[in-house]
C-alpha cells in the first residue's frame, strides 16, 4: 500500500509540472510583448492580443475537451494536453509573423482549459480519499508557483536573451511534464460520461450554482485590482520601479504560502474558509489606497492580499468538486470558463474604473464585488445546507 501511495503522489507530481508549464507559458511573454511587438511588426495593443486569444480558447476549451474525450482514458488525454503544450511553444518560438504567434496562443489555451478541468479533477483518483486535497493543492500549487516565476524569469529574458527564448523555457518544462507523466501517470479510465447537458444541468445543483456564482465575483474582484497593481505601487504609493519587481515577487510568494495553508483549513470546513479569504480579499484591496504613504503597510497588505489569493482557486476548486460528486469533471469545466470569462471582466471593468476615476476608486469598486461574492456565499450556502439538513430530516 505504502509502495501505490508513493507512486500516486509520483504521479500527482507529474500532473502538477504540466500545471506548472501551461501557466508558466501563458504569462512568461507579458512582460516581452515591446520586444515581441517590434519584432514581428505589430503596435504593442495588437501584441496584447496573445494573451487575450489565450483566455478566451481556455475558456471554450475546458468544457469542448471535457465532452469530446468522455470516453478517453484520462491518462492518454493529459498526456496529449501535455503534447500540445509543447507543440504551441515550439509555434511560438519559431513562429515568422504575428498570425502564427496567435495560432500557437490559442494552442496554449486549449492545453491551458484543459489541464486545469480534468488536471485538478484526477487528483483524488491518485492517492487516498483523505489525501485529495492535499494532492489538490500540489497541482494548483503549480499555478501559484509559475504566477511567482513568470515575472522575473520574464524580465531576465527581455534583459539578456531574444524573446522567442521564452517559449523554449516554456516547451522545455512542457517536455518535462510529458516524460514524466509517460513515466509516473497510471492508467486512468473515465468514469464520468460528461455530455453537454451535465454541463448546463450543473445550474440545476444548488451548490454548483452557488460556486460558480461565487467564482465569478471573487475573480472578477481579484482582476479588477490585480491588473493594476504595478500602476497603483508606482503611482499612488510611489514604489521605485526596482522595488516594484520585489513586491510582486513577495505577492506571489505569499500566494504559495497561502495555497498550501488554506489546503489545511478546507479540512476543517470549506464554506468557513471560503468566507474568511472573501472577506479578507475586500479588506486588503480596499484599505490599500488609504495606506499607500506607508510603505511597511503596503507591503503587509500584499502579503496577506497574496496569501489569500494562494488559497481562493483551490477553496472554490475544492468546492466545486464536492458539489458535484459524480461530475467533478463537469463542474471544474465550468469552472474554468466561469473564471476567464471573470478574469476579462474584471480586468475591463477594472480599467473602466481607473480612466473614469483612478486606482484608488477601482480598488474599492473590487473591495465591493468580493463582499457581494462572499455574501451570497454565505447566504445562499447556509441556505442550501438548511435545505439539505431539512430534507434529511423528512427521510
């Protein structure tokens, strides 16, 4: 048994380098979008558009994977995400004119939605029932862990390298991920039949309904204000551009601080925690405005704004899962294009904001939206155990 568990959590590892190489892909090139856009020709908006064309594939893509590969065995199926992660950055690095960089970019967003719907999912088929979501968080930990990485590695590249060598980093971890889940992944058969209609059938599921809901208000909160992040140290709380990178970097790293400890705390009660990383979400984003002439407070407000931002994708993950038990595919998949989807939102609303009436007011209006996410988590959970707890009650 000990010698199966190992192995499962070999395998749990394989899963999260794929993660880590899917995210790590998608935001490496954001901060070599001048060089990109010189290059090849194009104005620096129009560059913009890979990571826009990115979002939106991922979006479309978790759902359309998940249907078309019901019958796939999900092994087979993470390796090829893993293939076509690697063949999109090889695209990309080669790629002669803007058209093709997007064609690789859409790529990565189907590898991208993908990974995450089924990659989150297999976690609990891989080690012990009360180990799924430690296994959990060691995937999305990989998300975290590549937001972390994707900043400087970024920087280095655009300071010493060509920008195309990002994207061989980017395929080389995605080879790494494909060897290792050749070599570690066992065989996985799909136990879940998942058909268009388990998809939008999951709006029928109370507790489904209210974490998709919730997604989308904390992510759409989290973008609003995270987006302008950088402007916001450099212009409101007057950051040096050099000291800006290290409080990013200190953003991120509280993010995988936060993602293995609220892996704990959802042991003890998932609604709890949820509600705790809400309220603590609108706290840390509204006060920042009104500290930003102290430095020391700026930076205790993004540890804990990071730390909560660590913990919020694996809570509603978590969520997600249990509220959907025989569907945990169907329900992450929505997940993933509820997000994007809240992710382009917020961002957009967020610089509506910013132009109409500066940082300051965006970081409150995202202050807003999470506590209205956090509420009718707690409204409509609380709600939706009572029902439960009556319903039993009668049987």
């Amino acid at each position: 048994m000990s010698r199966l568990r190992h192995s499962g959590w070999l395998s749990v590892s394989s899963v999260a380098v794929g993660s880590f190489g899917t995210v790590l892909s998608e935001f490496l090139p954001i901060g070599l979008l001048p060089s990109i856009a010189s290059d090849l020709g194009v104005r620096i908006a129009t560059a913009g558009l890979m990571v826009v064309v990115t979002g939106l594939a991922a979006a479309v893509a978790a759902p359309v994977v998940t249907v078309a590969t019901l019958r796939l065995d999900r092994r087979i199926v993470l390796v090829g995400l893993s293939a076509v992660l690697v063949v999109s950055d090889a695209v990309a690095a080669l790629a002669p004119a803007f058209p093709v960089l997007l064609v690789a970019r859409v790529l990565l967003g189907v590898a991208l939605g993908g990974f995450w719907a089924i990659g989150a999912g297999i976690a609990g088929r891989l080690v012990a029932e009360d180990q799924t979501i430690r296994a959990t968080s060691l995937i999305t930990a990989g998300i975290s862990i590549a937001t972390v990485v994707s900043l400087p590695l970024g920087a280095f590249v655009a300071a010493t390298a060509n920008w195309r060598v990002a994207f061989v980093i980017g395929g080389a971890v995605g080879l790494v991920a494909l060897v290792l889940q050749l070599l570690t992944l066992p065989a996985v058969p799909s136990q879940q039949r998942v058909r268009p209609a388990a998809l939008t059938g999951l709006f029928g599921v109370p507790r489904a309904r209210v974490g998709l809901l919730v997604a989308a208000f904390l992510f759409a909160a989290q973008f609003a204000a995270y987006t302008y992040v950088s402007p916001f140290l450099q212009d409101v709380a007057r950051v040096r551009p050099d000291v800006v990178s290290v409080a990013l970097l200190v953003f991120g790293v509280s993010g995988i601080i936060g993602n293995f400890a609220t892996s704990a705390a959802l042991d003890r009660s998932v609604l709890g925690t949820l509600t705790g990383l809400g309220v603590t979400l609108a706290a840390a984003v509204a006060l920042l405005p009104l500290v930003a002439h102290l430095p020391v407070a700026v930076f205790a407000l993004l540890v804990v704004w990071g730390v909560v931002w660590g913990g919020l994708p694996l809570g509603l993950q978590t969520w997600m899962v249990q509220a959907t038990p025989q569907g945990a595919e169907a329900g992450l998949a929505m997940f993933v294009t509820t997000i994007q989807v809240a992710l382009a939102v917020g961002s957009s609303l967020g610089g509506v904001a910013v132009a109409a009436a500066g940082i300051a007011v965006d970081f409150r209006f995202a202050a807003v939206v999470a506590l209205v996410g956090t509420a009718a988590l707690v409204w409509l959970g609380l709600r939706t155990a009572t029902r439960t707890s009556t319903a039993a009650a009668h049987h």
